[in-house]
C-alpha cells in the first residue's frame, strides 16, 4: 500500500498530459500569430 500511494497515480499523469497539451496548444497559436504579424 505504501508504495501504491507514494507512486504517481493515474490522475497526476493525466494532469500532466494536459498540462503539456495546453502548452503545446498555447505554443503552437502563438507561432500562428507570430507567422501572421511576419507575412
């Protein structure tokens, strides 16, 4: 049991690829905007 809970579960992963999701999506409109203001 201890080391069930002192490993990352589910929950924290899938927090986590959100998080990277968002990041990406964040990443990927401002080199939208960035391409939009350049041509």
């Amino acid at each position: 049991m201890n080391k069930a809970s002192s490993m990352p579960s589910g929950s924290s992963i899938l927090a986590t690829l959100v998080a990277m999701a968002k990041r990406a999506i964040v990443i990927s409109i401002a080199e939208n905007q960035i391409a939009m203001t350049v041509f």
